[in-house]
C-alpha cells in the first residue's frame, strides 16, 4: 500500500480533512498531519522562532502540529511518517484556491513543501458556491473527496513532471462535468477592504469579504470551475519569467 500523507490549512479538525482523510485510506496507508487551528492564508510560512509541538490527537495515524502547513510536511515527513511518504494531498480546502491566490494558500504551500522534498503532491479545494456562506454538505465533501482519489491514484501510477505540484479545485455541485487541465488564472482586484472605526474613534481595514472576480481567460482554472468541471492546474515552483529573462537580456544594458 503507498503511504499517503494528508495535510491542510483549515485546521486537523476541518471536515474538509476528515472526508479526505477516509477516503485516501481506500488507497493506502494514510498518515494526517496538520496545524492544530486554522492556518488559511498563512501562504508558504515556516516557524523558526518557537519550538513546534506534535501532538497525536487519536488512535489512527493523526498529529495535530502548532504550526502552519510547511511546518506540518517538514515534522511530518522527517520526524512522524516510518519513510518518506509516496504522495502528500492538502486539504480539502474550505473554499477555492484559484488564479492568483495560490500565493496567498496554506493548502497549496503545503504541496509546494512537499514538491521542494521531491514528493508528489497534490493541494485539493473546494469552490464554494458564490452565494453560499455556509458550511459544506457531508455529501458534497464526499463528492470532493472521491474526485481527490481519483486524482491521486492516476498520480500514484503516473508520477508528476519534475518540480510541479496539481492543484486542484473542484466545483460545489452535484453534476460534475469532468476534469479539465487548466492554467492559472488572474484574479480582478477589487478594493475589498472594509474601513471602520472602533469604539474610541480610531481606523481600522478589514481585508476580503468581497467576491473574487477573475478576467476571462481559455483554458484558465476560474473558466474550468465556471463551466462545472474540476480544474487541475500543474503548478512549477521555479517562478522565472523566462521570456522577460530574455527580453531584459538583450535591452537592459547593465
Ligand atoms: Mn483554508
């Protein structure tokens, strides 16, 4: 059986990494390791001023960590897992991680840690429903969770390219229409930052809250999800604009 190892941004409690959880268990033998509350947004962050605590939380193979999610794949796979694991798969996420937010993602940071230690990984998400503040359906989460296994077993058997991660996103609805391979999308910035005051009359921002807007885009993430399928975008960790590389070559005379 491969050893999986499950981690998230949401927390080791979410349901998003319960269902996940489960259902990776029908493949292999499934290790959690996760931050101990959540960690959304925390991006690529790692802990070198504290020490870090594991703590194992049940009978199964799960550990709570307080730390974020590259701090979980680090303790994780050097000091929990018997061996270095076949597969990492972060999530399900609470909520989409597309376009230009991927910078911003716990969940896709952790595949990004796992990719730097030459593991396959995967970020799993969840689009929310635009309109739709609630919690997740468990039928939902199931729905999602059956799509990460099928992504993960083609992963298993295939392998990834070198240095690329898939993140994955997968609609809120009952009729998905497919898998598509997407590119990333760009995200349309609002100005989504609340601006209040507090009792004593001082400022403050609240950023977000608003509702993400992407430009149109063939073949992007955002179109795959809009048209009801599950969005896999194969993400590189080298970030060099190539073409820019040549561009400032041959003009910038410095
Ligand atoms: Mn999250």
């Amino acid at each position: 059986m491969p050893l999986i190892f499950v981690t998230n941004d949401d927390g080791v409690r979410s349901r998003g990494i319960i269902a996940l959880s489960q259902a990776m268990a029908s493949i292999g033998d499934v290790y959690v390791v996760a931050p101990d509350r959540e960690q959304s947004a925390v991006a690529h962050a790692l802990t070198l001023h504290r020490p870090l605590k594991a703590e194992k939380i049940n009978k199964k193979k799960t550990f709570s960590v307080n730390g974020t999610p590259t701090d979980c794949v680090i303790v994780g796979v050097n000091k929990i897992l018997p061996q270095k694991p076949d597969l990492i798969v972060s999530g399900i996420n609470n909520g989409g991680n597309l376009g230009d937010d991927i910078t911003y993602s716990g969940t896709v940071a952790a595949a990004i840690e796992g990719t730097l230690l030459g593991i396959p990984s995967i970020a799993v998400s969840l689009v929310k429903g635009f309109q739709d503040n609630g919690a997740y359906k468990y039928s939902t989460l199931k729905r999602a969770a059956e799509v990460a296994v099928r992504i993960a077993k083609t992963t298993l058997r295939k392998g990834l390219p070198p240095d690329t991660l898939l993140n994955v996103n997968i609609p809120d609805s009952k009729n998905i229409k497919g898998i598509e391979i997407t590119r990333q999308g760009k995200r349309v910035y609002d100005n989504s930052i609340h601006e209040m005051s507090d009792p004593r009359g001082r400022r403050h921002y609240w950023i977000g809250g608003g509702t993400p807007l992407w430009e149109a885009g063939e073949d992007t993430d955002f179109e795959a999800i809009q048209k009801g399928f599950v969005s896999v975008t194969p993400v590189h960790l080298d970030l060099t604009n190539y073409s820019a590389l040549r561009y400032l070559k041959n003009t910038w005379k410095i």
